[in-house]
C-alpha cells in the first residue's frame, strides 16, 4: 500500500488518465491536473483532487506541485505525425510546461519528478531504413531530432539533467516508443497510426466501403507499446535509481502494412489499399534497442501488438457506434 502524494500533469489525456487508474489502484493521494475542461479527459475518478490548470503558467504550476512528494509530468501539446508535422511551434510551447513545472517542483522540495519524453528526440540520419537499426539511448547524440516537438522534448531532458546537477531534484526521464491502447485520441487530427488505423477499418466496415487511405508506402516501420506497459514501465523508472534518459518501448517492429493486416484480421475484413504519398508519415523506421531497460530493471515491455490492437480495437468500436456513427 502506498502512502505517496503524487501530482499527474496531463491527467485528463491517454496515458496520464491511464497512470492516475494505476496510482489510485495502488492507494496513492493523487492530484490530477490538466488544461481540458474535466468532461473532455479521457479517464476521471471522483476519489481524486481533479484541477484544471494551464501549466504554462507558473503560478499554476506552483498550485500543481503544493504538497506533493512525486511530480509525473506528461502535460504536452501534441498528437500523431500529422499534428507534430503541422504544429512545430505549439509543440515547443510545451516547454513552458516543463520549464515552470521544474522550477515549481524544486521549489517546493518535491522528492521525486518524471518527465516523458519520446522517441522523436533521436537523430535523424540514424531512422533512414526500414530495416532499422534499434535505436540505443546515446543515439540521441549528436543532437537532429525531429523538428519542433522532438527538440522541445531533447531539451527539456536536458533541463531534467541539470535540475538534477544542480539543485538535486531527482529527476527520471523516459523516451516513449509509440503507445496505444484504449482510452485515447483516435480521431480530430491527433490520433496516432495505430488508433487512426483501427477507426478507418470501423469506418470500413461499417459503411461498406472497403478501402482504406494508407499514410506513406505502407513500408515505414514502427514498434507500438500497449498503455499498460508503458504505466508499469513508467513506475519502474520513477521508483528506480536510473539516472539518465532511457527507451520505454516495445522492440517489436512491424511494418505500417503488417499494422494495417493485423487490425483488417481483428475486424474479419481485406481491404483495397490506397497509398496517400503525400501524407506525413515521419522516419523510415524506428525500433527501440531495450538493452538497458533489461539491464536495469530486468524487465521490457512485452503485451504482444495482436493482444493490445484487439483491446484497442474493441474500445474505438465502441467510441465510434456511441457516436451513433
Ligand atoms: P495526450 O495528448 O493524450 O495527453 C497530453 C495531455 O496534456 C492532454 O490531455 C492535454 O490537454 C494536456 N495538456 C496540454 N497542454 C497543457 C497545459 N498547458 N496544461 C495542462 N495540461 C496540458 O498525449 P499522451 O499520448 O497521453 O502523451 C502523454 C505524454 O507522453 C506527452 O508528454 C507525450 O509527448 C509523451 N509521449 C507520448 C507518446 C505516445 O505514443 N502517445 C509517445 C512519446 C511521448
């Protein structure tokens, strides 16, 4: 039974709401904070403080971290390729996000702070092939990571670090590979491929018309880590002594095409397929290289993409027959 006070930033979205389930289950005081009005989060409990801050401001952020022990910050603006492509400059807003949550967080003495950062942080010229390379955590270095939004997150890691040097904040970083899983944005221009993927082969299915619009040439490859892992992952690192930037992600890589076979075989369907060449589709290929994870926790995420796809699956289903669409 935990006895901890905690504050969740970004509590009303996908993997926050999931992660304020997870701390709650396990008898934690937990304050959960986001900018969306409380109808609109994902998941909400009664049984915690719920705030609707904007975290950009610092006096918001101060009313945040008060007289809390952990600070989990996953507060960002951001989306799928399509958002983080077409909104570099509200991505890098986010650092203001971090920038006064940190400077809140040592304020106030808190003991322990999280910071979810992404995969988007790694360079360039090391996701040029399909057939990737798993990317290891120096591979961020030296820095081109994806425009915008991956820069925002490389430095307020970089921050995380010197908060740490400097003023002795503990401070935890993990690199998020592509999560998924219920409970999450899977449409309005957000949505990540593999939720975006499952509502287009709904939308199939239910229309009759059995085609579906495939961002790039279907080749570009990924790994998806289902929301579990990542919340499980996600507290291992923050009760760990793991002091620089690590990978949290699934090392199984599939191509967009084999995603797109999984879901269609879910749903009992084939589809005629429709390449949009056009359409942002990010890096060639990216893979998490789990070497350190295991090494430091003896665990790596594992829940297999066909398991976590049919949750996923199942709950857009039932978003999208709610919708009476
Ligand atoms: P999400 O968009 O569902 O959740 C983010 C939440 O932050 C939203 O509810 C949003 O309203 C909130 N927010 C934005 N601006 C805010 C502000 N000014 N003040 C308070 N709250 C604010 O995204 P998610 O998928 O749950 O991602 C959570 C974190 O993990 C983010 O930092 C994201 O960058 C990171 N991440 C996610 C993935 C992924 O695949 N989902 C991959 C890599 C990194």
């Amino acid at each position: 039974m935990s006895e901890r006070s905690v504050v969740v930033c970004g509590a009303g979205g996908f993997i926050g709401g999931a992660l304020v389930a997870d701390l709650r289950a396990d008898r934690a005081r937990v304050r959960a904070v986001d900018l969306k009005p409380l109808e609109e989060w994902y998941q909400r409990f009664d049984d915690v403080e719920n705030l609707q801050l904007d975290l950009r401001d610092k006096s918001a952020c101060e009313q945040a971290v008060a007289g809390v022990e952990e600070v989990y910050n996953l507060a960002a603006d951001m989306g799928g390729m399509g958002f983080i492509e077409n909104n570099k400059a509200a991505c890098m807003l986010s650092v203001l996000i971090n920038t006064h949550l940190l400077g809140a967080a040592q304020a106030a003495d808190v003991s322990h702070f999280f910071f979810a950062s992404s995969a988007c942080v790694y360079a360039a010229d090391k996701q040029v092939d399909h057939d990737v390379v798993p990317l290891k955590e120096e591979d961020a270095y030296p820095a081109m990571p994806e425009d915008g939004y991956g820069w925002e997150k490389l430095f307020s890691e970089r921050m995380c670090r010197h908060f740490a040097e400097d003023y002795g904040l503990v401070t935890r970083v993990a690199r998020y590979h592509n999560v998924y899983g219920p409970h999450g944005t899977w449409d309005g221009g957000r949505e990540k491929a593999p939720a975006a993927i499952c509502r287009k082969v709904i939308e199939a299915v239910t229309t009759g018309d059995h085609r579906i619009e495939i961002w790039g040439d279907g080749h570009q490859t990924r790994s998806f880590m289902y929301v579990d892992d990542c919340v499980l992952g996600t507290r291992r690192i923050m009760e760990s002594e793991i002091e620089e930037p690590i990978n949290l992600g699934s090392d199984q890589l599939v191509t967009i095409n084999q995603l797109v076979s999984m879901v269609e075989q879910i749903a009992g369907v084939t589809l005629e397929r429709r390449y949009d060449l056009d359409a942002p589709k990010g890096v060639n290929g990216r893979n998490s290289d789990n070497a350190q994870i295991r090494k430091h926790l003896g665990w790596e995420p594992s829940i297999r993409l066909q398991d976590g796809l049919e949750k996923t699956y199942a709950w857009i289903h039932d978003q999208y027959r709610a919708r009476g669409q």
